[in-house]
C-alpha cells in the first residue's frame, strides 16, 4: 500500500517507466515497478519484455557479487536499511544492511519486520478468490449485489475491483488526505471513511474502459470479505494465509495499532505527501542537499497503517515474505482451476504497449518474476517468484524513496535480477 512517493508498493501504473518517472498516486504500492528496467533485465535471452523464457544463470549464487550490488545501489539512493533474501532450488542467501535508526550504531537484523504495503493487496485477492472457490460470491457479480452506493456499481464487476480496472477514484491521491497524513500520522481511519473518500469523487473511467491502480479497490474488497464472512479481515487473513502457511512472523493489525513487533527498523521519508503529490523526485537542491547529508529523511515510523487497510497496512519478514509469495505463485491457497485462472488474468496495465508491467487479479508480472511491491511512509518491499525457475526475490528497505524520487526496494530488486538473469 503506499505514501505519496509512490505506494504502497511507480508511475501511475498507468505509465511505468525508469527511474524518477512515476508519479505520486502510486505511493500505494504501486507494481508500476520500474517495468522498463526490470523487464529488460529479465528477457535478454528471449528479446522479449514479457516473457517467462528467461532463467537465471545456473552457477552457484555469488554472495559477494549480490552483496555488492545491494551496498552500491543503497549508497547511491540514500538507504539507511535492508533485507535481501535471494532462494533457488540449489541455495538461499539473505543478509542485513546498513541500520534501524539513523545515527546510532544498530544494524538490522534479518528477522527484522517491516511495514510490506500494497503486498497486502495480493492477500486481500486470495481471500477474495477462496471465497470464490467457496462458492460465497463470483467474480462476475456486480458490486451493486454487494455494495449499492458505488457508483457505476451495476457495470463494475468484483473482478474489475482486484485487477484495477473499476475506474473508481483512488482516495489516496486527494490533496487533502496528505494534508492529514502529513499533519495528523497518528490518525485511525475507518475503512468505510477510507471508501467514501473514494466514492465522492468522479471515476476515471467507465467500468473495463482502461487501468488505473487505486487503493479504493482494494479497501472496498475487503469490507466485502467481511460483509459475507461476518468476520474482521485481520482474522480472515490470520485463519486462511497466515496460520496454515506458518507465517508467525506476519500480521495485519487492528486499525488503531501503529506499532511493529520487534524486531523493526525506523522508518523514513524524505519530503512529505503533499510535497510529492505531482513529483516523487525532491526539488533539486533538496536533492543536493540529501546527497551531502545536510537534508535528513524524517522519521515516520509510527504513522498509523489504517489509512491503507486492505491495501496496504501488512507487517512481515524477508523468510514469510519468500515463503508467502512462492504459495502465492505456485499453488496451494486456491483451488487448481482459480489459481490458474489468476495467473492467466495478467495482462498489460496499458493495453497499447504490450511491454508494460502486467497486472491481473491482485498480482502483478515483471519479466519472468510473479508477485506485487509495496510502499507506504517509511518502508518499502519488492516479492517475486519465478514459477519456471523456482527463484525466489524478497527486497525489504526503511526508505520509502530516495530524494529523485526512486522506489528503493524496486531498484535494488531490478540490480539484483540483472545479476541473476
């Protein structure tokens, strides 16, 4: 999910690109994830942006190598902090960088947890989706069946809500909710005030007419998970994802706790919200400035989550993190058939370039790599696995964006497959 560099977990989405092109909506957690670079990373073999050919080099993992190549790209962005974890079916290397708090002499840890963003929002499809296979609601159910109040809602389907394709306004892209972000960290947002933010405003599109990543989707799906289960979506999550995969380093929390287990990095952003509206990329001597150590990030570590709920207000590790993205893509929390059919609903976030990143059903495609990012104030994160492969790429920072305006975790992933690939 997601603050205004973003975010959660990238352009628009609508028009990823390099480095320092994407705009603020994305602070959601956006998978606009440098598509360009990455996916030219991933399909030199093939020539092909989107294809899965690709895999990586089948020598041992070079240790040293990767871990040069996170310690240059965290130098040149300004990361105070990270966790890598890299899995094949021969070897595992995850390893800590740099510190949890600017200043004092803590290094992180691998165990450490960290605020994961719009990541949460593939949690939230696969609920959905088990729904689905229950046979509790159908992809193609309108959401005024669910929801009268949306408007467009007789046209917009439970499936266009998942693959971002509803044209329902994103409320994290107002003006006036950075404003309270930036002024007011410590508020609890209800989700249906999250919802409603989002309804007040005109839609982008008509229902199927284009692409556009909001985090009212999201929010909107999971009130109605709790709608038909008549239970909070923490316990949803904790009962189908997180205890039969034991991921006991991983939590949803209640909307009114801003605090993350220990252990945990700091969190930092450089700018604010509402700065960084139109431009992740700081003024260009701020820029100077951060690059000579006279600017610092602010510490938001206790920002409360809420605002982004459902899309976006998950905690975990590097190890669940892995463990939970190769269930994601592999198989074992749908049925066969809707697992599947998940996989083929990615398709391009713009139709008229079939290079763009590829988006579906609460999952996003980069080159070979299956999964989602996520971005919010104080953290970003990186999943991906590569079915064909079994490679397996977990990037965790305490830096939403560097001050050009960079998705950290996203860079240090794209460096990483460039290395693999």
């Amino acid at each position: 999910m997601t603050r205004s560099r973003q975010s959660t977990n990238t352009s628009s989405y609508q028009t990823p690109g390099g480095r320092g092109s994407r705009r603020r909506r994305i602070r959601d957690g956006v998978v606009a994830i440098l598509a360009a670079g990455l996916l030219a990373a991933c399909s030199s073999q093939s020539g092909s942006a989107t294809s899965t050919d690709a895999s990586p080099t089948k020598t041992p993992l070079n240790q040293a190598q990767l871990r040069s190549t996170v310690e240059s790209t965290m130098a040149e962005l300004l990361v105070p902090g990270a966790v890598v974890l890299v899995r094949t079916p021969d070897s595992i290397w995850v390893d800590a960088f740099g510190t949890r708090q600017l200043g004092v002499d803590d290094p992180v840890s691998v165990n450490d947890h960290f605020r994961i963003g719009s990541n949460t929002k593939t949690m939230t499809g696969t609920v959905m989706l088990q729904l689905v296979d229950e046979g509790l609601i159908s992809l193609d159910d309108p959401v005024s069946k669910y929801r009268p109040d949306v408007p467009n809602g007789d046209a917009i389907t439970i499936e266009q809500l998942l693959d971002m394709r509803s044209g329902l306004f994103n409320y994290s892209e107002l003006e006036s909710f950075n404003d309270i972000l930036d002024n007011d960290p410590a508020r609890v947002w209800d989700p249906e005030e999250l919802v409603a933010l989002g309804l007040a405003e005109p839609v982008y599109f008509a229902p199927g007419e284009g692409f556009h990543y909001s985090n009212t989707n999201t929010v909107l799906a999971g009130l109605i998970i709790e709608q038909l289960t008549g239970n909070e979506l923490r316990d949803e999550f904790q009962q189908r994802i997180f205890a039969p995969l034991g991921l006991d380093q991983t939590s949803f929390p209640a909307i009114e706790d801003a605090s993350l287990p220990t252990p945990y990095p700091h969190g930092y952003l450089y700018g604010t919200n509402v700065q960084t509206e139109q431009d992740p990329a700081l003024p260009a001597e701020e820029q100077a400035a951060a690059s000579a150590g006279t600017l610092l990030p602010t510490d938001v570590t206790n920002t409360n989550p809420s605002w982004g709920w459902a899309a976006g207000a998950g905690i975990s590790t590097a190890v669940d993190l892995a463990n939970y993205v190769e269930a994601l893509i592999d198989g074992g929390l749908l049925s066969p058939e809707t697992q599947q059919m998940r996989l083929d609903s990615i398709q391009p976030s713009d139709p008229s370039n079939p290079t763009s990143a590829g988006y579906g059903i609460a999952l996003a495609q980069f080159g070979p790599m299956l999964g989602h990012d996520g971005s919010l104030p104080g953290y970003q994160s990186f999943m991906g696995h590569d079915p064909n492969s079994d490679t397996t790429l977990i990037v965790l920072t305490n830096l939403q964006a560097a001050p050009g305006g960079e998705q950290v975790a996203n860079e240090i992933a794209r460096a990483l497959i460039g290395e693999l690939y």
